[in-house]
C-alpha cells in the first residue's frame, strides 16, 4: 500500500515531466471527462450522497452535481483565454524591450477535501488544477466513504489516469501523502488539521491553500422583506446539508425588537419546509456521523444553552437526525458562540441597535462569509467596510459561491487563497514574468566604474526624466 | 555555529546567506535570549549583531499597531497618499545618509545604492502614488453577465437542443450556468481590503530595498506594519529606525530591530501576513512559526539563477550581453543578490570567446575594490572563500580568485567547469564568483537547468527565437529575462517571486498591493425576484424543472413552470 502511493506520485511525477498535462487538449480533454462524468452518473453520484449524508436529491443536483458541471463549463469555454500569456507596458527604462506574463503549470498538486460537499469540494479544486496543466493526486475526505470509493472507481474511466490519481484513506495515508514533496497543497476543511497540513508544507516550502471555516453571521436588518429573507436564512442553514456548510449561516443577530418578527417567520417558514416533524423529512441531510452528532449534542445540552431553545430540538441519535433548533440568546461564552457550529444549531443573538452587530462580529474571528439582510444601502456600505470576511453577501445566504467571477476563499481563520472560476486556474498557476529585451539601446550609465555624470542620467532615468532617458539610451556619458 | 551548513542541506538551500541564520533552538540563542531579556527596558544597542529592544517593549509597539489598525487610521485613502510621499520625501531628504550607510554595511558606490535602492524605491513610490486610486477601487465582477447569459441562453437553447457530446462546440454554450438564473439579480464586486498588521522580514543585501519596496505595498493597500530589518546590515537597520518614525505615521508602521531571537519572539504574534526575504531554511522557521496563528505568508527566496550564453550574433550586440553579465554578477551587491547571475552556461565552442571579452570587460569596469560592493561580512568571507578551497574547484579559477580577508572583498572570480557536485554547484553562491559550465548544445543547457530546483530567474542571451520559447516553455522560474539581467527587478508591471525552491508569493507594483490585500467578494441582492424553485420542500415538479434546467432544455422548463406538463 505504502509503495503503490510512494510509486502513484512517482509516476504523477515523471508524467508531469514528461510533458503529458501541459497541452490545451488534454487539459480540455480532462474536463470534458468530469463533465461526462457528472452528466452519465448522475444517479450512482446521488446514491452515494445519500449514504454518506442522507442527502436529498435536489440538494445533490442543485449543490455538487450543477456546479461541478458548470466549473467544467466554464473551464472549458475560458481555458484558451486563461492560458495565453498576457502583455504588459514594458517601461521605457528598458527600451526597447516587451514584458508578459505566462502562466505555467506549477506541477504536482495535492488536493484534500471534506466530507461535508463531498463531490464538490473534490472536484471543484480538481477541475482548476487540470486547468491549469497540473497533475494531481486526490485525497478524498475518508468521513464520506462512499463517495471517496465512487471517485476512485470513476475518476480513471473519465479522465486520464495516469495524471489524476484519487488516493483514499484516513489520517495514516494523509500524513503520508504530506510527507511527499508537492509543488502545492489545496485542503478544505477544519483549522485544526489546516495546522497540520501547514506544518508540513513548511518542510518542503509548498504553497498551501486553506479552505477553513468560521462562524458566519447573519445580520437582519428591520426593514427587510422578513418573509424572503427567512426563507433565504433558512435555505441557507438547513437546505445547505442541514448546516454542514462552511458557509452555512452560523448565528443571527438582531435588534431586539425584531427577533420575535423573525423567529416566528423561520417557525413558519421551517414547517412549510420540513413538516411538522422535521426528522421524517426527506429533505433534510443527517448529521454525518456519531461523533459529530456527538459534538452538536454536546452543544445542544450545554447547561446555559439548553433553556434557550425556541425551536426544534427534536433529535434521533439512531438515524443521525437533528431537527432545524433554534436558540436565543445564548451566552457568549457558550461553547456554541465560540466553535464553529456545523450542523442544524442556529443561536439568534440581539441587539439594541443593528450597528452593535459590527464590534459582535469583529470580535471573532474573521469569517468566510458574513451576511447581512437590509434595504438600508448607507447600512450595507457601512458593513462592507467595517466587516472583513472572506466573502459578503447582501439580502441572501450562501449563494455568492455560485458565482464564478468572484473569488471564494478565507481571510484570516478562515483560511488563505481563493478558487472559483479564473481564481481557481490561478491557484494552481504560476505567473511567470518574461521579459525580452533588444540589444540597441545600451545605457552605459548602468555599469562601472562609477561617476557623478552617470549618477546624474540614472537619477533622472529612475525619476522618470524624458532627456535622461532618452541620454541614457543613446549611451551617455561618452567616453570611459 | 560557523560551519557551512549547506553541506548537509539539500542541493540549492543558501544555508549560511541569511539574516537570521542563528535561528533555531540552540544554546547560542538560549543566552542570546537571556542577554535580550536581562536587558530590560533599556534602549537597545543596535551596534552588536543580534542586539535586539527588550521583548516588553517590542510587546508594547506590536500591541500599539494592533491598536491602530482597529481604530480604522489606516485605511483612508489619504492616509495611504501621506505615508508615500513621507517615505518619498525620506528618500529625497535622507539620501546621503542612506548613501553611507549602505556603504558602512556593504561598500556599495553610492551609483550603486542609488541604480538598485534609492532609485527604485522612489520610482516604485512614485507609481503607487499615481496608481493608488485605481487599486484600492472594487472591480466590478461582471454582473450583466447574467443578463447576457439569460439572452443568450434563451435565445440560442430554444433553437438548439443541447445534448452533452465530448466534441461539441463548448464556446458558444457561454457560463450557463444554471444557478445565477435563480440569483439573479445581483451586483458582484470584488473589494480589496487591508489584511490587518502585517510584518516584514527583510534582508542584508538590499537592506533599504527590500524593506521598503514591500513597505509601499503594505502602507499602499492600507496596513500597519512592522518592519524587521536584517541584523546583519547594521547601520541601513538603524537608518530606517530613526527615520521612519519621522517621516511616517510612527504609530502605524514601526521598526523592530534585532536578531534571531526578536524574529522568534515577533512569530509568536498574531500577523494577518507575513513577508520574508532570506533563505530556505529560516524560510521553513518562519513558516512553521506561522502555523499558530494560520498566518499567510510570502517567501522570497533565492536559487541558483542559470545564465544561458548563446553565441549572440554581432560584435557589439555581443559586447553590450557581455556588459549585461558582468552588471548581473558583479555590479549588483557583488553577486550577493537573489537575482544575480550565478553561473553561466555557454557551448564549448564559444567559451573561450566569451572568457576573453569577460575578462577584457572586467578590467574596464571593475578596476579596483571601490567599483564593487564588499561581502557583508567575516562569516560569508569564509564561507566564500571556503568554496574556493575544493582543489579540483581551485584548478578550475580561470580568472582573479584574489581574496583580501581584512577588507573582506573578493576579486572578480572566473572559473570553468568547476566539478558539477562541488559546494560551488550545488548551493547558491551569493558572491562575486562566476562558474562557466560549458555544453556541447546550447539547447543542452535547458535539460541543465530543469535538472536542478526552480531559481528565481532565468536568464538567456539569444538571438534564437526557438530557443527563446522552448526555455519559457520548459524550464520553470519565478521569471524569465532575454539578452538582460536584473532589470527585471525594476518593470512594476511585472510580478516579482519565485516558485518551487525560489519560494512563492509575488510583489512590485500593483502585487505589492494585492500581496497585502484581501480580494473580498462582494455579492448585493434584492428582495424582487424570488425563484421557490430553491426551497424544499422538494416534489415532483421542482425537481422536473430543475433536469430541464441542467439539460439546458428551457423549453420544457418553461412549460412545466407554467403547469402546462409535467
């Protein structure tokens, strides 16, 4: 086992020296596969989302299946574009010379993903990767298992497996796939293991790109349409894998005065969803497995938090299930303010004005998303610029990561680099500078043995003077 | 403490080339830590190496940046404008002053401090200047796109059928991308933001340089910083301390003098990024260090930069390349830069041609000590002259080789073909002695370099356009520069930074900015247009939609839409 990964990455590597991934063709060869892939197994993918999470169909089109085909979509249509090299103004400093800037491909990547999305997020970064004329190993999250074993049987029957390689496994096989050498690490996941990861991308100098989480607020406003917006909240928290998102709406806040308004419209809005006994709904995911279930459980009985439901509650420890659960105003020290919550929780905290949420919210840790409900436009601006998150979205939730033109990625705890779309060929790219100069044109103020006349045109080249300049290109001063 | 390190490092790692090289747990830092502590809050003396202010103190001004940042100081766009042009006018006023010491620290001929420092500080200040505005200003992420693809979509679908084959035209298809039609409609933007205090190790080489050029980045996109100079370039270190303070607001960005042992204590800190300059294996210490916080870091490092010398056609064409070497090896820092040139390859056939016009051209340009920059010190002298000793590399010396300990200054040193596994071929030189490896192809020295880790440059003097694109194709760097060297450094609208060994992140220009930056995507929606099509509970219906959407038969959609079929 350990040879046949030792001799997977070696071969990945030798294909990548030997040429094999850099071709336009077999880039968009690679993508079109993924994008067959999704398209002719579509059901095997759907079952296996339903084992592994319990996952409603819809939610699998609508979240993994869709999106993986349009990345490849739009891949495939952008790739020529994204891979030809850009001019750049060369400065006359150098005349004559040209500047650009050439992507290349950075060689052998690493991806790690999560269980939560668990074709997503291993697809996604993939489909960038590939793009970007890398070969790939990857690592699928072992907390979807059956999704992890349907990668390894179908990446090879759709794309060339000589160069993508899926290598399953659990921590073991991931500490030693870290040990290897790689020209970049893309992991998703927790910050804890993010640490670890890092760690070891410090011993070879790799890049490493972190998709961490956070808690992600949700500020609402009083002036919003309350119906929509509890709509949008609540599609966002429980139809986004029952809160298993990294962007999945953590906790509320807001005024006082409106937090009745609001819980009653996500009560209302949550039956019309789920029925009146949200654990017999086939549209909501279960918990993923026992010690997750255990954590939330954890959360839920916590003794100052336990009084403070308002909602829900309900849970089966046998199937997984946890119903949508509400709480307000739960403690700030409570062990569900200070974690990320990840599942079906969702605390509502208050304030007396909306303006309060802004010192809340910053006196956390950065989020990768921040959301806030209001038609207020001076309220939205104010919260741009005083909220640092990786992504903001206004009067929704989560749906920003659809778009392919804006980077999706963490800022502080929530992780470094962006992916999506141009972002994500750039991850997993170099930019290499190319200059080109002529041979005219020799400023012999560059070289020694140094004088005071040469200082003068090359303070006045530096300083951006026209008569220096073109002095210096005619190769002045004369003589020694 | 001493010993060439690079011995047993790994083939490329500029093992003693570094500013904070005593950087690990020994014994020689435990004390230095305890003579840092003992000093207490008295003043630190700067003029011993490693001297550093007393940790308290350096608490107190790490917590003030912090404090700064979060009142919000930084970020007008007016702050940004006032700190370049205070560093400008520092640049402008100090200049002499900046002049000696980058000669007290290296001997650099105040021509040199102004062509690589001074000079390219102020041209880089003056561009973030002009171009600030533009920078810090959201782009706007195509959000008519969804109307475009909406048109589009529903215009050419209801005449095509799309099914999805391998070979279909995929240009025409545009993003359709099915989920902007349920979030339509929205305004994208993508809105740079500071990252928060960030710190920057820089490096002895290009002391002022180094610091400053990625100081305009951070102050540009609106950050507290703290600068960390290199110990090892003493007098540039205590120019910037005094001066800064001055001529920038002293509560925003700050000067933290010292050695390893500072360096350690300021990883212990939260940073929102860090930059570091220096070699591989600090590089490692630094980045391991910033695993606590999860600190996003850049590391510019070094490498051996090849230099591919094809026979270039004409006499003066050959004499101005033959410039451009001896500029890229000698002239800059003496060979202690991390772009300089560090060996040449040239056919067999060619060298002798090439020695005799580097030598001719050497004794024109650099005819005494005063022409070159001097090594930084005691330490690297040995280390250089250590190269040197390898008998089979000493046989190798085709040109100077002159070594004069007590002005610590190395003569212009030529040599060819010096054994492939000396010490002088495997780790990088950072020193004013040029190998000639010869080739029987030019086309051979592409296998050369690939064989060997990613520089940060490479460099090729050509007049072959073939040859040019196969080395951008098939070598990797962090750049590539034809029938030039170094200047690269200096075109802003190029990126800056390695790749692989040569480390990652890149700055200079617009990426200074973007490398202290967060790109924030910024999505605003109404409450007009609300597709339930989104919301479970999901039936028959809505999943019926939802296949035609993702078989792009808008036809069918529109009709079950309307409850006109199922």
């Amino acid at each position: 086992m350990v040879e046949s990964r030792a001799a997977a990455v070696q071969e990945l590597r030798a294909r990548f020296a030997a040429g094999q991934t850099r071709p336009a063709e077999w880039r968009a060869a690679q993508l079109r596969g993924g994008l067959r892939m999704a398209t002719e197994m579509e059901a095997e993918i759907c079952d296996a989302l339903h084992a592994d999470l319990g996952k409603p169909k819809t939610e699998a089109h609508v979240h993994e299946l869709s999106l993986i085909k349009s990345s490849c979509l739009f891949a495939l249509k952008n790739l020529k574009k994204w891979m030809k090299p850009q001019k750049v103004p060369a400065k006359l400093m150098n005349f004559p010379s040209t500047a650009r800037i050439t992507p290349e491909p950075l060689g052998l990547v690493l991806v790690i993903s999560a269980w939560n999305y668990p074709l997503l997020l291993s697809l996604d970064p993939v489909i960038g990767a590939i793009a970007a004329g890398n070969a790939v190993a990857l690592k699928p999250s072992e907390g979807a298992p059956a999704m992890s074993s349907l990668l390894a049987e179908l990446l090879p029957r759709f794309v060339d497996g000589t160069c993508i390689k899926v290598i399953e496994g659990g921590v073991k096989e991931t500490t030693a796939l870290l040990n290897q050498k790689w020209d970049k690490i893309f992991y998703t996941g927790n910050s804890r293991v993010g640490r670890v990861v890092m760690t070891a991308a410090a011993k070879h100098l790799t890049p490493a790109v972190l998709e961490l989480g956070g808690k992600c607020p949700v500020v609402v406003d009083s002036n919003v349409d309350l119906h929509i917006a509890a709509k949008r909240i609540a599609a966002g928290k429980w139809g986004c894998n029952n809160g298993q998102a990294c962007i999945a709406p953590d906790f509320i806040i807001t005024t006082q005065a409106f937090a009745p308004k609001l819980l009653e419209s996500l009560k209302k809005v949550l039956e019309k969803f789920y029925g009146k006994d949200p654990l017999l709904s086939a549209d909501l995911s279960r918990v993923v497995n026992a010690s997750h279930f255990g954590r939330l459980k954890g959360l839920m009985d916590e003794e100052m938090v336990s009084d403070k439901i308002v909602f829900g509650g309900q849970r089966d420890e046998q199937q997984l299930k946890i119903a949508p659960t509400i709480f307000l105003d739960v403690p700030l020290d409570s062990a569900i303010m200070k974690e990320e919550i990840f599942g079906p929780l969702l605390p509502i905290l208050t304030v007396d004005k909306i303006h309060e949420s802004f010192g809340l919210i910053n006196s956390m840790a950065k989020p990768l998303a921040a959301y806030l409900f209001t038609r207020d436009s001076e309220l939205q601006n104010q919260f741009e610029g005083a909220i640092s998150a990786g992504g903001m979205l206004f009067n929704d939730t989560s749906i920003h990561l659809t778009n392919p033109y804006l980077p999706f990625g963490g800022v502080g705890e929530s992780g470094t680099g962006a992916y999506h779309g141009k972002f994500s060929f750039d991850a997993f790219s170099h930019r290499k500078a190319v200059m080109n100069r002529g041979f005219a044109g020799e400023a012999r103020a560059r070289y020694p043995p140094y004088s005071a006349p040469k200082l003068k045109i090359l303070k006045g080249v530096l300083e951006g003077k026209l008569g220096d300049m073109i002095q210096a290109i005619l190769g002045f001063p004369r003589g020694k | 403490m001493g010993a060439p390190v690079a011995i047993n490092g790994p083939i490329g790692e500029r093992a003693i080339t570094c500013s904070h090289s005593q950087w690990s747990t020994g014994a020689a830092e435990q004390s230095e830590r305890v003579r840092a502590e003992s000093m207490g809050s008295m003043v630190a003396s700067v003029e011993e190496i490693g001297a550093a202010a007393a940790p308290q103190a350096v608490e107190r001004r790490l917590g003030e940046l912090r404090a700064t940042f979060e009142s919000g100081r930084t970020r007008p766009l007016s702050w940004r404008q006032s700190q370049l042009r205070g560093l400008l006018r520092l640049l402008a006023d100090k200049e002499e002053e900046a002049f000696r010491a980058l000669h007290d620290d290296l001997g650099k001929h105040r021509a040199e401090a102004y062509r690589d420092e001074v000079g390219v500080l102020t041209k880089s200040a003056n561009a973030a200047l002009r171009e600030i505005g533009k920078w810090a200003a959201p782009e706007k992420a195509s959000s008519t796109h969804y109307l475009v693809t909406l048109q589009r979509i529903l215009f050419v679908r209801l005449a095509h059928q799309l099914l999805l084959e391998p070979n279909s035209a995929v240009s025409w298809m545009g993003a359709q991308v099915w989920v902007p039609l349920v979030a339509f409609p929205a305004s994208a933007q993508v809105v740079p933001e500071p990252l928060g205090v960030v710190l920057i190790f820089s490096c002895w080489n290009f002391p002022l340089g180094l610091s400053l050029e990625p100081l305009i980045g951070a102050i540009a996109a609106g950050n507290a910083v703290a600068l960390k100079p290199s110990e090892l370039a003493p007098a540039t270190a205590r120019f910037l301390e005094e001066n800064i303070g001055e001529y920038l607001d002293a509560t925003a960005v700050k000067v933290i003098q010292g050695g390893p042992a500072v360096g350690e204590q300021l990883m212990e800190h939260r940073w929102d990024k860090v930059l570091f300059t220096g070699c591989p294996r600090v590089a490692r210490v630094v980045m391991a260090a910033a695993v606590k916080h999860l600190t996003p870091v850049a590391l510019e490092l070094g490498g051996k930069c090849p230099c591919i010398f094809d026979a270039v056609a004409g006499r003066r064409n050959l004499q101005t390349s033959v410039n451009r070497v001896i500029f890229a090896k000698w002239s800059s820092c003496a060979g202690q830069a991390c772009i300089a040139i560090d060996y040449v390859l040239v056919e067999e056939r060619f060298a002798p041609t090439l020695i005799k016009l580097l030598k001719s051209t050497l004794k024109r340009f650099i005819a005494d000590s005063d022409q070159m920059a001097r090594i930084v010190n005691g330490r690297h002298f040995q280390r250089l002259s250590n190269l040197l000793k390898d008998p089979a590399v000493a046989a190798s010396i085709l040109h100077g080789g002159g070594l004069d300990a007590k002005n610590l200054s190395i003569e212009p040193t030529i040599l060819l073909n010096p054994p492939l596994d000396s010490a002088i071929m495997t780790e990088e030189i950072f020193g004013p002695l040029l190998p000639i490896i010869t080739v029987k192809k030019i086309e051979d020295s592409i296998a050369f370099v690939r064989a060997r880790p990613k520089p940060l440059a490479v460099y090729a003097f050509t007049d072959s356009a073939p040859l040019k694109r196969r080395i951008v194709e098939e070598t990797s760097s962090g750049s590539v520069t034809f029938n030039d060297a170094v200047v690269q450094f200096g075109v802003d609208t190029l990126p800056f930074g390695g790749v692989g060994q040569s480390g990652f992140g890149q700055y200079h220009g617009k990426y200074s900015f973007e490398m202290f930056s967060h790109k924030k995507a910024v999505l605003r929606r109404g409450f007009l247009v609300e597709a339930m099509l989104r919301y479970p509970p999901w039936d028959e219906q809505k999943i019926a939609m939802m296949r035609h959407l993702f078989r792009y038969d808008y036809v069918r959609f529109i009709f079950t839409f309307l409850g006109l079929r199922r």
